[in-house]
C-alpha cells in the first residue's frame, strides 16, 4: 500500500533527528559485531572461501574493456551474450572486491575496488543495449522529453534507467557507504557524483514516465527498489528525498499487484526471487531511514508472496519451469531467512539449494549483501501439503513417492514472459526433469520481438501438448483454458480448446490425476469437434533420447526414470530438433509423438507415467 505522502515525509525527518541517513543509515555496514557474525556464521562458510579464492584470482588480472565493437552487436544482429559477458564480469569484480574490502580491510583489496569503481563510472551507459531502445515508452533512441513533450536531439544514453542502470548505481552507493573510510577521498567523490547524475538526477528530471512505471514485473521492484535506495543512501535533505520516494510508491505497489491473489508470480521463481529481493532491500531501508514508522513490508499481500518460493522446490531440489523459469533454481538464503523471520508459515528449502556468494550470473551487489547479513537463525525448511494449488494462477504442484515431482498449469498465453503453454505440465524424479518445459531460451532481439513464438521452447509445439491438425495454440489473452477444477487430491481438469482458436473445435478436456502413493500420474484427453475430427499428435518434450518399447517409453537421465504408456497400444515415433538455451548453448530437445487419426467427431486417449 502506498503510504501518506506527510506521514513518509515526517517518518524521514524522525529519522534524521535520530541519525538514520547516509552512512549511518544501515548501522550493521559500519560496526564489527556484524562482519564478527558473517565470519563465525557456518552457513557462509562456503560462501566466504568461495569469496576469498575470487578476490585473490583478480590480483593482477585486467578488467575487461566494453568496446563499441561489442556494444553494437545487439542493433546488428540481436546479440547480447557477448557484450554481457564483459559487463557482468565487471559486476563480479564490484560484488567481490567490494564485500572483501568491507571483510577483511586488506590494502590489496582496496586496489583492486577503486579500480572496478573507477572503471564503471567510465562506462558509456550503465544500461544494456538490449534495453536502450525501449527505454522511453513511445519514442525511439533518437528522441529525448523536455517538459513532458518529445523534442528532437540525441538522447544521452548513460541517463537510461534500465534494470542494470538502476541496479548498478544503488550497488554504488551502497559500496561507498560500506567502504568510504578505506576508499581515496577524490574516488568516493566522483562516484557519488556519478550515481547522482545518471540515477537520481536522471529520475526526477525526465518528463514523462519511466516505461517500467507502467509495467506489472519485476521491473516495477528492481528499478524503483534500486532508485530507492540510491536515494535512500545519497539524498540528505528531507522534503527532496520524500518527493523522489513519494514518486516512486506506485511503481513499487505494481509490483505486489502483478501477482494473482494466491501469491503465485506468472513470470517464474527466478523472476520472483530477482524482484522480491530489490523489493525488500529498498523496504527495510525505508524502514530504517523513516525510524520504522514507514513500513512496506506490512501490505497485506505479501504473506502469500513470502510463501510462494517454498511450493516451488520438488524433491532433489528440482523447480518449476514454466515461463522463462529454470528447472534448477537456486535461492537466495538472506532473503529467504528475512521473510521468515518477518511471515508466519513461511520456510526454506534445503540448504544445499542455496544460491552462494557468486551464484547470480548477474553478480547482483544487493542481494548478496544481504545474504551475508540476513543468513541465520534456524527458519524452518519446506515440507507439509504434497499438493498445493494455486486457483488464481492456475498451477498443480505435487509431490509423492520415489522422490516424484509433477507440476501443471493452465492459464493464458499472454502471461509475463509469456510461452504457448496452456495446460502443459512437466514430470520430475531424483531431482532430474524427466519430461520436460526447455524454460528461458537465450535472451536475443528476436526473443521478445515478433518472431518469439518462431523459438522452440516458448511455442506450444515444444511443450508437452497436444498438436491439432498440424497446429498448436496460439499467442495472445484471448487463448487461454477454461473450466479449471481441481480437487486438492491432486486431480485437475480444463478445457484447452480455447488456447488454439480452431474453428469447429469444440472442447479439449485434459484430466490429470497425481497420485502421491506411487508417484505417478494418469492423462486424459478427450476431443469434440463440431465437423470432422482433425488429426491430433499427442507430444511429449525430453531431453534425453526416449527408448521406445512398442507403446510404452522408456526415459531415463541421471540415475532417474520413468515410463510413459500409451493407454489404448498406440506407438509413438521420436524426432530431434536443436534450440538455444538461456545461456546460448545448442540442446537436443527430443519429440516423443503419438498420433491419432480417429473418423468420429469426439475421441479420447490417455496416458500412464510412472
């Protein structure tokens, strides 16, 4: 909820009577008792040896230039891999001598920090090209706002807020903060300086809206948190720093607003954690600089949204794919913790599925912060209901026997990070994603342009779903399923013929039916058309090769198995194609097909894995 614009401006000026500002804003950063807690505490210490071998390997090596030759490749030819590459190693040396200056005060070290800091500050534009050309809401690259109105000029490219711009000069103002007394004086000038001009000089001076102002993702938090807490860090005087945070509370409340009511976020865990975790770094400081009279944690909302990371883990610490999600994720620990402590019912998953110090390819400096700070006390870890059902998002995950994990969905293809995957579903066991959601395929222009749905793993034909006269759903929030129904006893059904707007048509009902017991699921699909039956290729995603056995499959990856049986004999042919993954690397992906050619108008066909 967003707070009253004299209540937060009265919370700022009681914090400034009592010296909650700038430096002294997060007191653990400036004190031993902290750092003597991070040393001693056995659930960092891989994190810190881990920590320390990445600082002692800097000594000597050569930042990374961006040259232009890099930066120009995405308006090329769609590139990003390459020129990120660089940039997020930049961030790597940031977050690593930036956390061992603050540890351990070695004048090596010191080194080493000035020189990233000095470094980014040089940077031509803290935002990704990939991001340049959207930054604006309307208006193109060659346009700039004055007054609100769009004039002609050359836009300056180191003001855009993008993700990493607003992520890199919060990382900024908060090193200096940990680091100043250590740090030369002309140094932590010119950085402050910096972060001023191109972050908080740039927000308040733009004439219109910043375009993830008008978004509901994880933009809304990461952008707006990160300003935040710039400001949080950089601005002294009281009635400025209220209108720059009073201006940013929409864009935070958005954020809690673009989850369904049950908690569940659309864009997967990983977009869950990234947001959540700048969220509630610019909440508790807010917190703090208001002497806690301003508290954005207190939205009632936000339970639910706590609870959501824990349903998300099966046994073997496999997790929901859906969307651009990763069948692997990690967590972050001081979050998690945080929210514990703060929610009741609230739990961890194991701690071997935590992220690490260095477990972000982003090297994002916030959050690891405080996964240093935050990381303690003895939470509880994940367990209770084998079935939980989110109504709102339209998600079945369960859990049962033999370390089995099935997760499915319904909903519409118009989601966040959005892939044709109405009613798929995605089967687990030991850990190992036995059939299969591909999730985030690499990140390129053509990614999230036009062509998105030309890419095999955000189609519906790289999915576990059935293809309909050659075709399969089609993009856009009128394709979606009805009649959703679920027991909570792991059975759930819904019409699919909707997500595919056929004329004639008429219904496809998908039945599925967990049972935790024996770990195993039974599929039902039933088609009514109104005229003539189309064929139906009935599809299922691996990706390792199936072995076929007559109508039953064989699968089996990394000690785990399973079989999936077709109910009535039908045998299925097996086909190969190769996509890019979220890292730019070729897969195999492998089609297990069952085709059905039936003359009457409604048919059914079922499925056994086990």
């Amino acid at each position: 909820m967003i707070p009253d614009a004299a209540v937060l401006l009265k919370g700022l000026r009681a914090g400034t009577d009592r010296g909650c500002s700038g430096s002294k804003l997060f007191r653990e950063l400036a004190g031993d008792n902290a750092k003597d807690g991070i040393l001693n505490n056995p659930s960092l210490a891989e994190s810190l040896g881990l920590l320390t071998d990445a600082q002692d390997r800097l000594a000597g090596s050569a930042i990374p230039d961006l040259p232009f030759s890099l930066f120009s490749l995405y308006r090329r030819n769609g590139s990003r891999l390459a020129y990120e590459d660089r940039y997020f190693e930049r961030r790597r040396r940031l977050l690593v001598s930036g956390l061992s200056v603050w540890l351990w005060e070695r004048p090596g070290d010191v080194t080493a920090l000035e020189d990233i800091l000095w470094a980014i500050c040089d940077e031509y534009t803290w935002s990704l090209p990939a991001h340049l050309d959207d930054a604006l809401p309307g208006f193109g690259s060659g346009t700039i706002l004055r007054d609100g109105i769009a004039v002609g000029g050359t836009r300056d490219d180191s003001l855009v807020l993008d993700l990493f711009a607003c992520e890199t000069g919060f990382a900024l103002a908060e090193c200096c903060a940990m680091t100043e007394h250590l740090l030369d004086r002309e140094l932590i000038l010119r950085v402050r300086d910096t972060v001023r001009r191109r972050i908080i000089e740039s927000y308040i001076t733009h004439g219109g809206f910043q375009k993830w102002e008008l978004m509901d993702n994880n933009w809304c938090a990461v952008c707006a948190g990160s300003i935040a807490g710039t400001a949080l860090y950089l601005v002294e005087d009281d009635a400025l720093l209220g209108g720059i945070l009073f201006k940013l509370m929409p864009a935070l409340d958005r954020f809690l607003g673009s989850f369904s009511p049950d908690g569940a976020c659309l864009e997967g865990l990983s977009y869950w954690t990234y947001g959540v975790e700048f969220y509630t770094a610019a909440a508790d400081l807010l917190f703090r600089r208001t002497a806690g009279s301003v508290d954005l944690m207190d939205d009632p909302r936000l339970p639910a949204i706590a609870r959501f990371q824990q349903y998300c883990y099966f046994p073997g610490g496999a997790t929901v794919a859906f969307s651009d999600g990763g069948g692997r994720d990690v967590y972050r620990t001081g979050l998690g913790c945080f929210l514990a402590r703060r929610f009741s019912g609230v739990t961890l998953p194991p701690e071997q599925y935590g992220m690490g110090i260095l477990g972000d390819h982003c090297h994002r400096f916030a959050p690891a912060l405080r996964d240093l700070l935050w990381t303690g006390g003895t939470p509880e870890k994940t367990g209770g209901s084998w079935c939980t059902v989110f109504p709102e998002a339209q998600w079945m995950l369960c859990s049962g026997a033999g370390d089995t994990g099935f997760a499915a969905k319904g909903g519409f293809n118009d989601e966040p990070h959005n892939h044709n995957d109405t009613g798929s579903f995605i089967f687990y066991r030991k850990g190992s994603m036995l059939l299969c959601d591909l999730g985030a395929g690499e990140y390129t222009k053509e990614y999230f342009g036009p062509e998105r749905y030309g890419f095999l793993c955000t189609a519906s034909r790289g999915h576990n779903l059935p293809i309909i006269g050659g075709q399969g759903q089609k993009a856009g929030g009128e394709f979606r399923c009805g009649d959703f129904e679920y027991d909570g006893e792991g059975g759930l059904s819904m019409d699919l013929a909707p997500a595919y707007g056929i004329p004639a048509f008429r219904r496809l009902g998908r039945r599925f039916r967990f049972d935790p017991s024996a770990g195993s699921v039974l599929l039902r699909d039933t088609f009514v058309f109104d005229g003539p039956s189309l064929a139906v290729t009935e599809r299922f995603i691996t990706l390792v090769p199936p072995a076929v056995l007559g109508s039953t499959v064989r699968i089996e990856s990394n000690g785990a198995e399973c079989t999936l049986s077709s109910g009535d004999g039908t045998e299925p042919s097996v086909a190969a194609e190769v996509y890019r993954d979220h890292s730019g690397n070729p897969v195999t992906v492998y089609f297990t097909d069952f085709s059905f050619n039936s003359p009457d108008r409604e048919f059914s066909c079922s499925f056994t894995i086990e």
